[in-house]
C-alpha cells in the first residue's frame, strides 16, 4: 500500500508541474489572454477616457542626414553665400536694385539708376556716346594714318514701368567726347551731352532728346598752321524711332532740328538746321557667352549744314554681350565710311577712309 502510495503521489507532483508549464508558454503567446486579477490586494488603478482639447504629442523629428547637417545651420536655415563668390554679389546686387525701387498705389514701378536702356546707341552711329578706338588709312599733316577715339557712355536715372503693359519709359543721361589725332598730335576734339527721355513696347523704341554738340581744334594743328578755330555750336531736339524687325534686326532712324544753330559759314536757315539718319543692324541681343557672335551694321546721315550730301557708315566684326551690365558690350570690326568728314571743324572737307577698331558699348 505504501508504494501504491507513493507512485500516486508522484503522478500528483508531475500533473502539476506540466499544468504550470503550459500555463506559463500561454501567458508569454502574443493574444493570450491576461489573468484574471488578483484577489487580495490593492486593485488597479483605471485611467480616465483622453481629453479631445488636448494638444496631439507631436511626433520626434528624424535626425538629419551627413550632408544636411554640413550645409544647414541649426533649425534648418540655409548658410548665407560664401563672401565674393557670384552668389553672394549676385544677392548684394539684388539687394540693391530692391533698395533704388518703389511702387505707387496705381501699381507703377519707379526704379532709380536702371541697369540697362530702352534706347540703346545704335553701333553705327559716328557720334553716339561709347568707349570706341580705330585706327584708319586717312592720311594727314603728320603721317599716312588717324585714329579717331570716342570716351563717353549713357547713364540711366529714372525708369517708370506700368503694371499690366507691356511700356516703359526711362530718363537718361549722356556725354561723349571724340577725338581725332595724327601719329604726334591732336587734330580735332567734339563734345556732345545730351538728355533722352527713351520709351520702349514690345518691340518698339523711341527716344525724343536734347541734345549739344560744340567743337574744336586742338593746339598742336594751330601752331603748325596759325589756324583759327571756327565757332560751331548746336542746341538741337532729337526723335528717335526704332524697332526689331526680326529678333536680332533692328532699324531705327533720327531726326534733329537745331533750335540753337552756330555753324560756320551757314545762314542758319530751318533747311540748313535739320538732319536725319537711318540704319539698321543685326546682332545677338541675348548674351553671346565667352564665344561671341558676327554683328553687322550700317547708317546713313543726311545733314542740312553739309548740303543733305549722305555719309555712308559700314561695320561689320565680332561681337560679345552681356545685356545685364553697364559695358557690357565688346566688339571688334572693320569699319568703311564715305562721306564729309564726322567733325565739325572739318565738317565742308569729304573724306573716305578704312579702319579696324574695337568698341564698348552700354
């Protein structure tokens, strides 16, 4: 009886231990249900239902990559530019452009010191203002060639655009002296300033300008031939038209009439006060990159102090432009011209000459 005893309770003891077993593995299952809660003790405590006025817990931001950490400050702002680089002039420029701006109620934009013109000097033109140097086969008192140089350059002040048209209209400023030398001496110097009040639509272009021109011999021809100086002085209202024919055509023309007239030997009469041109000229109006472009361009001049006889004005070269900068045009050619002479001491004597030159125009 004592061993039946003892076997049984044996059996008892391994029941048991397998029941807690299984017990255990069905508690550690995912989806198992929870034990009921104990009997004795403390209960426990319940949780109230979430207040929907509460602020949701924002989510923790993922931490920023390498190459965002080396090109961001701290809360994400970016670097300002490197100082010098383009960026940072092209930000400063802007900058400032900003800063000589205003707008009106009525949506007008007023820009003071415009980086650019809405007439811009056509290339053939002899005494537009420019940055100019040839050298030509015209032979004079000093040897068998001439250079003929120009120092001068257009100045924005004010441009008014207008919101919702295509129209602009800006006003300038201008001064140019060119200047004619022998090998040694200076023959003859012109001096011309000017102020245009210049419109441009679509693609459309006019000016309507006072301009002044006087001129003068220089010292060295007067020693050597005891020559005088003649007065020449002119006061003159100026209209320009032009237009792009095509998208790198352009033909324009002017008309001067002198309201101030002081010319040599001329009676000052409304025939011998008026002049015109026309011309036309073809070249890349986008920027050309370091490569540059062909350009070509030819001008005819009718004075009435020079009996309306034409001058003839031919150019043709190499081209490189930045419409975005003040001088930012670089041209090299060869010009031809026909006609009676460009200056106004010399304005009764014909000439005819070839020359190389290169120019900066605005």
């Amino acid at each position: 009886m004592a061993g039946v005893n003892t076997s049984g309770r044996v059996r008892v003891a391994l029941s048991l231990a397998v029941g807690v077993l299984l017990a255990g593995n069905a508690l550690a299952q995912p989806g198992a249900v929870a034990p009921p809660p104990p009997m004795f003790g403390s209960p426990p405590t319940t949780l109230g239902k979430p207040n929907e006025f509460a602020p949701a817990v924002p989510p923790v931001p993922a931490a920023p990559s390498p190459t965002e950490t080396l090109i961001q400050q701290p809360f994400g702002d970016p670097l300002p530019p490197l100082p010098g680089s383009v960026e940072d002039h092209y930000q400063q420029e802007l900058a400032a452009r900003r800063a000589f701006q205003t707008g009106t109620w009525q949506g007008t934009i007023i820009t003071a010191f415009p980086n650019s013109l809405l007439w811009e000097p056509p290339l053939a033109v002899k005494k537009d203002p420019r940055m100019q140097f040839l050298s030509s086969d015209l032979p004079n008192y000093r040897g068998s060639y001439t250079i003929d140089t120009a120092i001068g350059m257009t100045m924005g002040l004010y441009r008014l655009e207008y919101e919702g048209a295509d129209f602009a209209t800006q006003l300038d400023i201008f001064g140019a002296v060119t200047t004619r030398f022998t090998p040694d001496d200076l023959i003859a110097a012109d001096y011309r300033f000017g102020f245009p009040v210049t419109f441009r639509w679509g693609w459309w272009q006019a000016k309507v300008a006072y301009e002044h021109t006087s001129t003068h011999l220089g010292d060295e021809l007067i020693k050597e031939f005891g020559t005088r100086p003649r007065a020449f002085a002119k006061d003159e209202l100026v209209i320009g038209l032009g237009r792009f024919v095509y998208d790198n055509l352009r033909v324009y023309g002017h008309f001067g009439y002198a309201f101030g007239f002081q010319v040599p030997d001329r009676e000052g009469t409304s025939r011998e006060k008026a002049r015109f041109d026309l011309g036309a000229e073809w070249f890349l109006r986008c920027p050309t990159g370091w490569q540059g472009t062909p350009f070509a361009a030819v001008n005819v001049e009718w004075r009435g102090d020079q009996g309306y006889t034409p001058n003839y004005t031919f150019q043709a070269g190499w081209f490189w432009r930045n419409p975005t900068q003040r001088l930012g045009t670089f041209r090299l050619f060869v010009e031809h011209y026909r006609g009676s002479s460009p200056f106004g001491q010399f304005m009764t004597t014909r000439e005819q000459f070839t020359a190389f030159g290169f120019g900066f125009d605005y």
